[in-house]
C-alpha cells in the first residue's frame, strides 16, 4: 500500500523516477508537502488498524464455541434451563439442540414447545449471550 501511495504522490508532484526534485516550483512544492502529510495520516491510519487491540475469529470457530458452550452448560448445569440471548434483546428458550451450520455463520436452534418441536436459525453476530435460567 504504501509502495502504491508512494507511486501515485510521485506521479501527482513530478517527482523524477529517481527521487530527483524537479525544477524550483513553489506550487508542486506546496502540493508535494500537502500529498507526503495526507501519506503520513494514510499510513498511520493502517498502523491503527492493524492494532494489537483488535481480535479477528474466524465465524465457524466462534459457531463452534457457541455449540460446544451450550454442550458443556447442559452437560455440567442440566438442572437449569439453558436460554440465548439475543443482541435484539429476545431470547431463545426450551432448547433441545444447537448446530452450527456447515459455513459455520449460522446456528441453527431445536426448540420443544407445547405445540411440539419448532426450529430457528439464527446469524452467529446476532447472538450476544449464553445464558442459564
């Protein structure tokens, strides 16, 4: 990237291909100054991008710890009823089962109801918790 803001702040200034400064010119070398600021912030904004800060999980890796998270819970806490909450605020109950999809970006939820099995798919980003009621 910066290879590419270097080549096209060369091209916009005149810069020769060598790094030769071209022939006293007040306006390229106001602009040339204006286009080495704007590279600078460009470049500081990827550094801050790239910050340790910042976690990337891949989607099946985190469908798969929902699954294995509701497993352990009915394993280990089967004395309570175990529910997902919703980032809309809902919350899904009467769970039976839980599978993540082969793409691993969506979950796909067995509920028992009074009216017999019913069944819901949600998106792993609408998911914000797993609790036990």
């Amino acid at each position: 990237m910066l290879v590419q803001l270097y080549f096209i702040m060369t091209t916009l200034i005149g810069i020769a291909p060598f790094g030769e400064m071209p022939k006293s010119n007040p306006a390229k070398a106001a602009e040339k100054k204006m286009m080495e600021e704007k590279v600078a912030a460009a470049t500081k904004s990827t550094k801050e991008q790239d910050s340790p800060d910042m976690l990337l999980i891949q989607p099946s890796a985190r469908a798969a710890d929902w699954v294995d998270a509701f497993q352990y819970l009915s394993t280990y806490a089967s004395q309570n009823a175990i529910a997902f909450k919703l980032s809309d605020g809902s919350t899904i109950r009467d769970i039976t089962k839980v599978a993540a999809l082969p793409g691993g970006t969506l979950l796909t939820f067995t509920l028992n109801t009074v009216s017999g099995l019913k069944y819901k798919v949600v998106k792993i980003e609408d998911v914000a918790d797993i609790i036990q009621d």
